[in-house]
C-alpha cells in the first residue's frame, strides 16, 4: 500500500458526495419550481376573481370621495380668498414691521461730510487768501508803479508804448 492512495480515495470520495448533493439540490430545485409554478397558478384562478371585484369596488369608492371632497375643497378655497387671506396678510405685515431693524441713520454721516466739506472748502479759500496778502506785501513798490505807467500809456488800439 502506498500512501499516495489514501489521499486520492479520500478525495475522490469528498468530490463524489458534493456531486451527489448537487444533483440532488438540482432535483429538488427542478421539483420546486414546479411546485412553486402549479400553486401560484391555483391561487390565481382562484382569487382572480375575488381581485376584480376587489378592483371595482375601490374604484367606486374612490369616485364617491371624490365626488363628497371637491364641493368641500371649493368652499375651503373661497374662505380663503375672502376671508383667511387678507387677515393673514394684515397679520405678516405688521409681524414684518415689528422684526424690521431699524434704518440707520444716513442724516448724522450725511451732515457730517457736509460740515468736513465745508471746513475744507473755508481752510484752502484761506491758504489761498494768506498767500495772496504774503505775495502783496513782499512785492516791490517800483515794479507796482511801473506796471501802472505801461498801463496809463497804452492807447486805445491795445499797443503799448514805451515809457519817455
């Protein structure tokens, strides 16, 4: 005896069981379906007709709802337009005034720039001033005087003639 033997008698005899088990699985599969198909074809004949009824029944009642629901639907529709709604709006509106922050206040920023403007305009009118006064009292009286003699001997056709 060899011990190679052994282990392929052992495997051959595993493989034949799982064979054997899966013809059987098959079988009982095949059987199943069987079964499973008879059985639900039993069951639709025999509550076919108990569905329909079922069918028709629902429908029926369905179409009394709705018949019984629409009238009611329209009234509930006019109470709102007429009465709910202005009354619900009166009501946000006076809610969204009460939780409205209050506008800030643009007069204060406004008047502010206005008066800083104002500042500005009266301190250059003043530089420009102080400059003017500087300008005149450190000018020459000669200069003055000669540029008034140009001036006195100009005729009246615009030129001008040179002092004597």
């Amino acid at each position: 005896m060899s011990s190679r033997r052994k282990p392929q008698r052992a495997v051959l005899s595993r493989f034949e069981r799982v064979q054997e088990a899966t013809r059987q699985g098959a079988d009982a599969a095949r059987y199943g379906a069987e079964a499973a198909r008879q059985g639900a074809s039993t069951a639709a004949v025999r509550i076919g007709p108990a569905a329909q009824r079922t069918r028709d029944v629902a429908a029926d009642r369905v179409l009394v709802a709705r018949g019984w629901s629409a009238p009611r639907l329209e009234r509930a529709a006019r109470y709102v337009e007429s009465d709910l709604a202005p009354r619900m709006g009166s009501v946000m509106k006076e809610a969204a005034g009460r939780i409205e922050p209050p506008r800030p206040r643009r007069r204060r920023r406004n008047t502010a720039l206005m008066l800083l403007a104002a500042v500005a305009a009266i301190g250059v009118a003043g530089a420009v001033l102080t400059r003017r006064g500087n300008d005149r009292e450190f000018a020459d009286p000669a200069t003055d005087l000669d540029d008034k003699a140009v001036l006195a001997e100009s005729e009246v056709d615009g030129q001008v003639r040179a002092p004597r």
